[in-house]
C-alpha cells in the first residue's frame, strides 16, 4: 500500500525498517505514557468493582475467589505500570501489554466461572468492548487483532461449561456479533496505523524541507544556525571541542557573467557534491549563502580542521567542472574556544575567509 511515496504492508507497518523505527521512536513514548496510565486504571477499577459482589449473593468461598482473580488483574496492572515505566524498549513494552491483555482477559473469565454467570448477551458485549479497548491502544496493529480474536474463541470455548442452556444458535449469533466488531474495529485500528505513518512521513519531509537548501540539497543557514548554538552551549557546558570551516568560491561572479546562472548553479551543485563526499558522516554541511558554504566539524582541533579544509581546496582547484570550468575556493578556518558565542565564532570565521580573499585566494586561513 502507498502511502505518500512511502510503502506500507498488510500489518500496517511501514516496508521500510529504518522508517519504521523512526516511527516509533518518534511516537511511542507519548503512547506508552498513555497506556500504562489506562492499564493502572482499569487494575484499579477491576477491583473497586468487587464491592458489588456481596450483591450476587456468592457464598464465602466464591466471593474470596473472585477477590483473589481481581485482585490478580490488580497485581499484574501494578507489574505492567512499573515495567513499561522503567524499560522504554518498544519490543518489550509491546510484549507487557499483550501479557496484560490476555491475563486481564483471563481473569475476567475466571471471574465468570467462579461466579457462575448466565447472562450471555451481557458478557459477549463486555468481550466486544475488550475487543475495542485493545485495538484502540497504538501498539502493534497485528498483536493487537490475534489477542482480540483470542478473546472471541476463548469466550465462545468457555461459556458452556459454565452456563446451562446455552444454545447453537445463541453462540452462532454471538460469534457474527464478535465477527462484525473484530471486522470494524480490526479496519478502524488498521486505517489509523496507516494514518498516523501517514502523517509522519509529511511531517518529516515538512521538517526536511524547511532545514534544506533547495538547489545543492545541503542544510540551510537556519539549520546550520541551530546546530552551532547547540555546540556552543554543549561544548561551553561539558568542556567539548569543535571546529567552522568556510569556504567561498573565488571570482563565481565571472562564472554567471559569462557562462550563465544556470551554469553557476550547476558549479554550486557539483562542488557541494564534491564537499559531501570528502566530509565525514558526523560534520555538518550547509549552505551559508550564495557560492558560500559551512562545515561544523564536531570533536575537531584547530590542526584537523586545517588540514581537512586544504584538502578540499586542492579537490576543488583540481576538479573539472560542467563545460570544463576549473574554480577555486578562498577558506577560512577556526575552533571554538571557552568564551565564544554563534556570534563571535562566525564573525571570527568569516574574517579570516576575507583575508584569505586579501591574500591572493584559493588559499586556507586559520
């Protein structure tokens, strides 16, 4: 199924493994809050209900019985709520919940038989809301619908070992009852999987967009402006180290008089290519504006990031360019220093880029 460009499978995941983790990385904390907060609730609420229980009539070993299955959803809500609050893996977190579903389910049926209920109808409309309960909890779709139908089964299996009079076709009009609430809620829970994926591969390429420059694809200065402050403020606080580098074509305005802008956003294409191959996967790129361009090389000294900008500086002089254009490009290189703001280390970076402007180009700066 395609979504956005983005493909899902029959289980409402996303195809893509690495997107699919991103998901819930992104969502599954605000969820997981969510549903150890309901599953402590309904522990809770579980056991409140036994104060109707002298109501029933049961005799005294019944009633401790039934206070003791309630009393066990209480404990494992209790267990479940302490886990999921403390282990924020999604696999595990998945695995507690199911856990919980099906003892809860368990105990509710205990319950039952201990009690010895005879309203059928009531009980099949308490299984359909646990039906709707677990599909409306956001963990796997596919967990959610085998324990939803185990539900159905288990119920259908036990009733008549504890309700006298029970019917074919009573439990063939219960079972399309359950059929029909697995089918809508199976579909409404599938469809909002697929949505919320949905709406975060938008909101992912909304982020995309707004932190990209459009033609060289590299960060924009708005982005590039957010990562610095984060350096400063880190490295400020716990000591860290980092290096700018910045780099401007030399004479780029001949290039667009003469050859065209097109062309000169070809040159700009190109040689941010070239600066991605050569960077490393940490550093990070961005345009600064015009034929400007930013590294923030983190965990670098004065010393590497010298050397890594000549390198480029020799890539760049000695590449051919689209209709054979060989450039150069003027660099300017600094480090951060205890008492530096984003102000002061790019006002120091872009100063020493102008004197390497001064100073004959295609040349580094430190």
């Amino acid at each position: 199924m395609e979504n956005n460009r983005v493909s899902t499978n029959i289980i409402a995941e996303f195809r893509n493994k690495t997107l699919e983790r991103k998901y819930i990385e992104s969502s599954w904390p605000t969820n997981s809050r969510f549903i150890r907060s309901a599953i402590l609730i309904l522990g809770i609420g579980y056991m409140l209900i036994a104060v109707f229980d002298p109501l029933l009539k049961l005799t005294t070993a019944e009633f401790g019985r039934s206070l003791i299955s309630r009393g066990s959803i209480l404990l494992i809500a209790i267990v479940a709520f302490i886990i999921l609050r403390k282990d924020h893996s999604y696999n595990t977190n998945v695995t507690v919940i199911g856990v919980f579903e099906v003892l809860a389910f368990l105990a509710y049926m205990a319950i039952l038989i201990i009690q010895r209920h005879d309203g059928f109808i009531q009980q099949a409309f308490v299984v359909i809301l646990y039906i709707w309960i677990v599909t409306a909890l956001q963990t796997r779709w596919i967990v959610s619908m085998f324990i939803a139908i185990f539900y159905c089964v288990f119920f259908l299996a036990a009733t008549p070992f504890y309700i006298e009079g029970l019917t074919f076709n009573m439990s063939a009009e219960i079972a399309t009852y359950f059929i029909c609430a697995l089918a809508l809620s199976g579909v409404g829970s599938y469809r909002l999987n697929i949505y919320q994926r949905t709406q975060f591969v938008r909101e992912c390429q909304l982020k995309t967009l707004s932190q990209t420059d459009k033609l060289t694809d590299t960060f924009n200065r708005q982005k590039f402006d957010e990562v610095l402050k984060e350096w400063c403020s880190g490295a400020g606080k716990f000591g860290g180290v980092f290096s700018i580098i910045i780099l401007d074509i030399d004479n780029f305005k001949r290039v667009n008089d003469t050859h065209g802008h097109l062309t000169g956003d070809e040159v700009l294409v190109e040689l941010a290519g070239l600066i991605r191959q050569s960077k490393r996967a940490d550093d990070v790129f961005a345009r600064w504006g015009g034929e400007e361009f930013i590294l923030l090389l983190p965990n670098t000294p004065l010393s590497s990031a010298v050397d890594m900008a000549e390198r480029m500086r020799i890539m760049v002089a000695g590449h051919k360019f689209i209709n054979s254009l060989h450039i150069a490009c003027s660099f300017g290189v600094t480090a951060y220093s205890p008492q530096d703001t984003p102000v002061s280390v790019l006002n120091r970076v872009d100063s020493l880029l102008y004197r390497a402007k001064a100073n004959g180009k295609n040349i580094v700066v430190s």
